[in-house]
C-alpha cells in the first residue's frame, strides 16, 4: 500500500485549526479607494494567520486582520503597477496558491465534514471498553528527618491530634503541607516502592507507622480508594476528532494516487523515493521460513510424505 508521509499529512491538516467559516451576508468592514474588505475576507484572513495571534481579545484580532488585509491590498496594487502580475513566476505563484486554496476547501468540506462526534464516541466507547479497573488512592502524608519526629508525631495522632494539622505544622514537603499534606488520587506506579507498599494496604482513615524513602522519614494516612475512571469524553474528543482527521486524510490521499499515474522525472528525488518504498515493502513481507542451519543446502523444507 502506498504511504503519504506524516508531515504532508500534518500540512493538509493546518486548516483545521481555523476553519473557514461561511459568511451569508458578506457585511463590508472597510474600502479602499471604494474597493471593499468584507467579513468573508476576514474569515479568509483568520483561517491563515488566526493561529499565530495566540490569545489576542476579539476586538484586537478583528482590528489586526483588517490592517493586514489592508496592507495586503496595498502591497497587491503597488506590485500589480510595477507589472509584477505578468511573466512566468506570477503564473506559477498563482497557480500554487489556487491549488492550495483547492486542497483546503477540499479538506473543509469533504473529509471534516465526513468525521463527526459519533464517529469520535465510538472510538472512545470502544476503548474505554478496554481499560482494565484500576485502582488508586487518595492519601496525606507527612514528612519529617528522623525516624523519632515521625514516631512522636503518631504518639500525638493516637492521642487525637488532626493528622492535617500536623502535616501544616510540621511536614518538610512544600508541595503538599499547606494542604494539610493531600496528596490526591493516584495509582500504582507513581509513588516510590516504599510508600507506594504501605499506602495500598491501608485501611481508608488508618494512619502508617513511619515509613523511610530516599525523601526522609513519612506517616501516611488513607483518606479514600477507588476504581480509578477514564477520563471524560469531553476532554479527550478533540484528540480523538484529529486522529480520525489524520487517519482519514491518509486514506484518502491513497485513493487518490492510486486512481493517478505519478511520475518522477527528477533523478535525485525519484532515487529518494524508490529506495523509501523499497524499505516500506521490505518491512511489509513476512519472514520467509528457513531451513535448520545444520541441513544440507539441496535439502527440501519438510520431510517427504510417506
């Protein structure tokens, strides 16, 4: 099977990020010598460099897109006087950016429009399907220097004293003291073997005795446990929408080359390119099966049937 390499794919998929939106009635923002600048050049505008302006207020994108669609009008009537429209390199200019304005309707209207939310549920239902139950805890710790701060300091939780109290007044860790020593939800993997040992075999509201890691000396108390759950579809549908963009994009590209007779005339590229599908088929075989070392050359595969 033919394969379109990632980074073409990644380019047809620019677009995305500022889709061109449809303008039904093309208000005019502007004119220039009576010449108008309307909301559909805007939204043209916006699909090209809407993404390089980061998190500019609305009022300030829409006043920046109109100076440079000024600018762009300007610059394009003072080359059209010195006749910069006429010759071989305008034309290939042209004829390049008409192309690429092909490519990114053909994108925006055909294989967007082709992906839908269904189509991003399913994937995610399928996988979630999956997921195997995991658990995690929620805990609080404190940590101190010497095995004897941790044990005086349990003396006074046995006698009553507020575990997160203590954990303000006298935890070493700054990322979780002021909190009372909360340390969240977490599951397996993520804390060093020592505490992560202890901590999973607590009782939910039961408090360690000291514990020792390369941090100092910990008292752990478990605050809950549960079956940890797969993040919200929400959160985690536009990453799936571009997988499905991307997978769908290289699809079709495939399509379209195999409907297309493609020929490389020049020597350097088309060596490139026959030596990367020569590779591609080469991993794509499967291992032929070879006889035992110890076989003699003219020796058949298998055993003669009887």
């Amino acid at each position: 099977m033919k394969r379109i390499p990632l980074i073409l794919m990644t380019f047809a998929l620019a677009g995305f990020a500022a889709p061109l939106t449809a303008v039904a009635d093309d208000k005019v923002v502007a004119t220039i010598d009576g010449r108008p600048i309307t909301e559909g050049d805007l939204a043209v505008a916006e699909s090209e460099i809407g993404s390089d302006m980061g998190t500019m207020p609305a009022d300030q994108k829409r006043t920046s897109l109109l100076e440079f669609l000024i600018d762009n009008q300007l610059f394009a009537e003072a080359a059209e006087g010195a006749k910069l429209n006429q010759g071989a390199d305008f034309e290939t200019r042209l004829n390049y950016l008409k192309r690429r304005a092909l490519r990114e309707l053909y994108f925006e209207k055909v294989i967007k429009a082709s992906v839908t939310d269904a189509d991003a549920r399913k994937i995610y239902d399928d996988q979630v399907k999956l997921l195997k139950p995991e658990e995690e805890v929620s805990a609080r710790h404190i940590l101190v220097a010497t095995e004897d701060e941790a044990k005086a300091l349990k003396e006074k939780i046995n006698k009553g004293a507020d575990f997160a109290q203590l954990a303000k007044d006298n935890s070493k860790d700054p990322g979780s003291k002021d909190d009372g020593g909360n340390l969240g939800y977490f599951g397996h993997g993520q804390m060093v073997p020592q505490f992560e040992d202890i901590v999973f075999k607590l009782k939910k509201g039961e408090v360690s005795d000291p514990v020792k890691t390369q941090f100092g000396w910990h008292l752990v108390k478990l605050e809950d446990r549960r079956t940890k759950q797969p993040p919200a579809f929400d959160i985690v549908k536009d990453r799936i929408v571009q997988s499905l963009l991307l997978q769908k994009a290289q699809q079709t590209a495939v399509g379209l080359r195999g409907k297309s007779k493609i020929e490389i005339v020049d020597p350097e590229i088309k060596k490139t390119v026959d030596a990367r599908n020569a590779a591609i088929q080469a991993q794509s075989k499967p291992a032929a099966a070879e006889p035992p070392k110890d076989a003699p050359k003219d020796a058949p595969a298998q055993a003669p049937k009887p």
